[in-house]
C-alpha cells in the first residue's frame, strides 16, 4: 500500500476508494435506521382511534393544596419573629377578601401574639402584575384585612401595624406567586 505522493501530488488507490467507503457506510446507515423505524410502527391502514374501555382508568383525584401552617415565627438577624403565608390561601387573586378557611390559619398564630409584648407588623406584598399603585393599595387592603380579624380574635388594634409593600422587589409584569405573601413580624 501506498499514500500520495507528497512531491507530484499524485493520490494512492487507497486514497480514490475513500469517497466509496463512505457512501456505502451512509447507505447502511440509513437502511438500518429506516429498518428500526418501521419495526415500531403499525403496518395497519386503519387510522380510527380506539379509547380504552370504560372504567379500565383511575380518574385523578386532585386535592387542593391545604393551608400551610402559620404558627412558627422564624428569627431574624435584627431580632424581630416573623412568620409568612401567601396571599393565595388568605385572598383569591386581586381581592382582598379574606377566604373563610383564612381566618382559622390566622386563629392558630394569637396565642404567640397575645403573649408578644412589643409591637406587630402585618406587612402585605403583592406580585409585579397591574400598575404598581394599584398593588399598593391592594397590599394595604389585604393588610387591614388581616389586623380585622386579629383584632376579632381579641388582639389590641394599637399594636398593630399594617406595613404596605406593594410589588416591591417583584419584576413588573410577572405572575410570580412567592411575592404575594403577607408577614406577621414580631417587633
């Protein structure tokens, strides 16, 4: 065997079957993927669908996501307690009316209130979706709505303080769920 001669240019008989080698490796290859293709295809004219048979599948059950629970205060490097819950399982989405399981959650958490002798923050956020006054006020209204029924629950209304967030720190025009939260902040 021999290879081109590097001073004339010439091309050995090794180097002209090269091209060949590889249109016949390619046709192979082809033939082989086609062969593996049509294995798992039907070879049935017939294009009707045919369901499963009544009953044969479970229908999903779905249950809605339970309150998570609110009674545990985290501390804060500065001190203060706080403890969050989204605004998804107090409000439906743009309202600020509290949803009848809302005011049972927030129940669990007045004892550790009523035992807190400084100052409560009720401190509302909302996502960067709607104008960003619009959000504002919707923070601060979901706020008051929070201190109404702890207030209800025997809490003194002078501690309490409604903090209005708004969509700060949220990216305008994202339905982003993590930022529609309220915070109960032990001061």
């Amino acid at each position: 065997m021999y290879h081109a001669n590097v001073i004339t240019g010439e091309e050995s008989p090794t180097m002209r079957l090269i091209p060949v080698v590889r249109v016949r490796a390619a046709a192979i290859l082809a033939a082989g993927a086609l062969v593996v293709t049509a294995a798992g295809c039907s070879t049935s004219n017939d294009t009707t669908f045919t369901p499963a048979a009544a009953g044969t599948r479970a229908k999903p059950s779905i249950v809605p996501n339970e309150l998570p629970p609110i009674g545990k205060f985290i501390r804060q490097s500065d001190g203060s307690q706080v403890t969050t819950v989204s605004s998804d399982y107090l409000f439906d989405v743009g309202s600020d009316q509290l949803l009848p399981e809302a005011a049972q959650a927030l129940a669990e958490i007045v004892p550790t209130l009523r035992e807190h002798a400084g100052g409560i923050q009720i401190v509302g956020y909302t996502d960067g979706l709607g104008s960003t006054d619009a959000n504002l006020e919707l923070s601060r209204r979901r706020g008051e709505a929070v201190k109404a029924v702890l207030v209800g629950d025997g809490i003194d209304g002078s501690v309490l303080q409604v903090v209005p967030k708004g969509e700060d720190g949220a990216q305008d025009g994202v339905p982003d769920s993590t930022r529609r939260k309220v915070e109960i902040v032990l001061k």
